[in-house]
C-alpha cells in the first residue's frame, strides 16, 4: 500500500493525504476522517515522501537527458538547472544515451542518492509500448517525475510540453495556403513529439485533400551533428526525381542541411523551395537566408516545469499537463 492507493481509495490528490498526514488544518474535517479511516483499515504506515519531502529534503534533483551534445536538449538543461538554482537545489546529471537499460540504470542511480524528484528531458523517455513505460511508474511511487515535452498518465507524473501536432499542422498549412503542392516531411525521430509533428504534417494534406505520399515522408538516421549527410540525403532523393517545392523538418540542423542542398544544386531559396525548421534555435542564423522555424517556447516550458517541480515538493496543488502552443517565426527561408 502506497500513498497513491490511499489517494485513489479516499478520492482526493495525493497532496491532501500528504496534508492529513502532516497534521495540516487546512483539510476539511470530513475529508480528514475518510483518508485516516482507510489508512487505518490498510495498516499504511508512511514514509518520509509521503508526509512530505521536506522532512527529509536534500535540495536536490536529478535529471536524465539522453544527449547532452543535442543542441535542443542542452538549452533544456541550461535552462532546467538556472532555475532548479534560483529556486535553491542543485541537480545532479546522467545522460542515458537511448537504451532503455542505461536509462533505468541512471533511473536508479538517481533514486539511490535520494533526490527530491527526477526530471527526465525529452520525449524519448516515454515509449510507445505500455509495458516499457513501467520503470517511470515504479520511480513515480517513490518521488515526483517531471517530464519535458513528453505526455504520459501517472499517478505522481508531471508533464510540460509544447502541442507539436498543432504546431506543425499549423506550419504545413501555412505552405499549402501559399500555393506549394509537394512538401518533403525530413525527420529523424520517433519519439513521442516526433510523431506528434508527423501527425500533423499529415493531419494539414488529409485536410487539403492531398494524399500522403510514401517518397514524401523521409528519416534521415544519422547524427544530429551531420548536417553534411544531411545535405547529401536529400539530394539522393533529388537525383531519383522526388519532386518538391516546401520542405518542413522537425529539427534545425535538418533545415539547415536542406538550405545547403539548396545551394549546391542552385535551388533558390524561398523562390523555388521553402523551408522550415523546429526549434527555432541558433542554428537558424547559419544559412543564408536564415531559416523560418517552429519556436515551441522551450524556455517557458523548462519555466514551467521547474514551478510545477516547485510546487510540488511544496504539497501544492499542481496541474499534472502544462501545453504550450509553438509558433512559426518566420524569416527568409519562406515566403508565407
């Protein structure tokens, strides 16, 4: 028996047991009883986390990331540990690389140096089968999980995200309004916002009548850093005759590969191919013109995070899902 069984068995959040059990006044008289009588009924006996972290509070909190060379995930972690400081903790780091084992290996790690929670960057974290997620239902049970632009239901599990789907459906639309009628979708993930963004790449021609053709949905498997293998994937499909005049990717450093496909084979640029990168990150200023992209507000979500993290630790009511709306800020590489 856990803090959350009680919380499910009595009705009310986790927060309010967490009260009832700190002798807090500011739960109702009525509610007080039903939370103690099943607490009674099942024997729970609690642990410091459920009476509340600030027992036994070491002011720090661990966070997973993947890839800390990521350009997107290492903004992230800059602005997850500014903030996580201004608040006074400190945090403690394991980039996982993208196995599930290290993962639940640094999980564990993490957990045994008794954080106060356990932030995991990216959407990599969450998999598409159930029964691989279970290693963050396990750790929920002990500590807060907050999870950056990822969107899973659990007890304890707090996410902060930017509406991919929309963001992109919104940005494909915007190309199909301005005449363009073969738009190259070039991601290099499927991840849980990876696919958010292919859905709705896909979602905006379903809505245009537009069939979602094979040779226009294209993955390129290589580093992030390659944006050289980039350049040459694309031409490969140029070379084979897949015809396009809008290209949307789902990270910068594919748009930017696009922009110097571009320049080899003497494509104008927005003129006779437009482009759009996600992110909206440095990366945008390195081509020439620079590249329109998709801004899904990383620093307001690692803001919010890191106040929902807070208000956790603190028994506050907290939502369990933040969603921030991306927005196209256009610059050169398109004329929208």
């Amino acid at each position: 028996m856990t803090i959350y069984d009680i919380s499910k068995k009595a009705g009310v959040s986790i927060a309010t047991v967490s009260r009832v059990l700190n002798g807090s006044t500011n739960v109702k008289p009525k509610t007080r009883k039903k939370v103690m009588d099943i607490i009674e009924q099942y024997g729970y006996k609690p642990n410091a986390f459920a009476r509340g972290l600030g027992l036994n509070s070491m002011k720090t909190i661990g966070i997973l990331c993947a890839d800390a060379s990521d350009l997107y995930l290492a903004k992230a972690l800059y602005y997850i540990e500014q903030n996580l400081r201004e608040n006074g903790y400190n945090s403690v780091l394991c980039c996982t690389g993208y196995e599930m084992d290290s993962r639940k290996e640094s999980l564990n790690l993490l957990l045994s140096q008794h954080v106060d929670s356990v932030v995991m960057v990216g959407s990599n974290f969450i998999m598409n089968n159930p029964e691989d997620n279970m290693y963050v239902n396990d750790a929920a049970a002990s500590v807060p999980i907050m999870l950056l632009n990822a969107d899973y239901d659990c007890n304890n599990v707090y996410c902060t995200l930017c509406d991919d789907y929309k963001a992109t459906q919104d940005a494909t639309e915007k190309m199909l309004n301005a005449g363009l009628k073969n738009i190259l979708y070039l991601y290099n993930s499927n991840s849980y916002s990876g696919l958010k963004k292919l859905a709705g790449y896909q979602s905006a021609l379903l809505s245009h009548d537009i069939a979602v053709k094979k040779e226009m949905l294209q993955c390129f498997k290589g580093s992030n850093e390659d944006i050289d293998g980039v350049k040459s994937f694309i031409e490969k499909l140029y070379l084979k005759g897949v015809k396009f005049d809008g290209i949307i990717a789902s990270d910068d450093f594919l748009a930017v590969g696009a922009m110097n496909f571009a320049r080899a084979n003497k494509i104008k640029v927005p003129n006779e191919l437009q482009i759009i990168g996600y992110n909206n990150s440095i990366l945008t200023h390195c081509s020439e013109p620079p590249i329109s992209s998709i801004d899904n507000r990383l620093e307001d979500m690692c803001i919010q995070l890191v106040k929902t993290l807070i208000g956790t630790l603190s028994q506050n009511e907290m939502p369990q899902k933040t969603i921030f709306s991306g927005e196209l800020v256009e610059r050169g590489s398109t004329k929208l």
